[in-house]
C-alpha cells in the first residue's frame, strides 16, 4: 500500500508535475477511460438495434 504522505513529500513525484510527464498519463488513463465509454455506448445502440421489431 502506497503512503500518501511518503508520496507526497516524494521530490521525484513533485518534479513529474512540473516536467509534464504526469499530463502524459494523464491523458492517456483519460482517453482510455472514454474510448471504453463509447464502446460501451455503441454496444448497448447495436443490441438495441438488434431486439427492435420492425415496426413498418
């Protein structure tokens, strides 16, 4: 278990906010999160599409 005061007194831990590394992940860990979002999106729309009767 990771010690949040350890962490945050940590000089290395500070130096990656402030050389931009820690915008790197982030980014990514942001834009994973949203990619799995809209799969998920889309799965839900084709299923839907899917057990839909034809109406006409």
């Amino acid at each position: 278990m990771i010690d949040k005061e350890d962490l945050l007194n940590n000089k290395d831990f500070d130096k990656s906010f402030k050389n931009g590394r820690f915008n790197i992940v982030l980014q990514r860990t942001a834009k994973k999160a949203v990619e799995h979002m809209l799969d998920a999106d889309l799965d839900s729309h084709l299923d839907n599409i899917k057990t839909r009767k034809n109406s006409r």
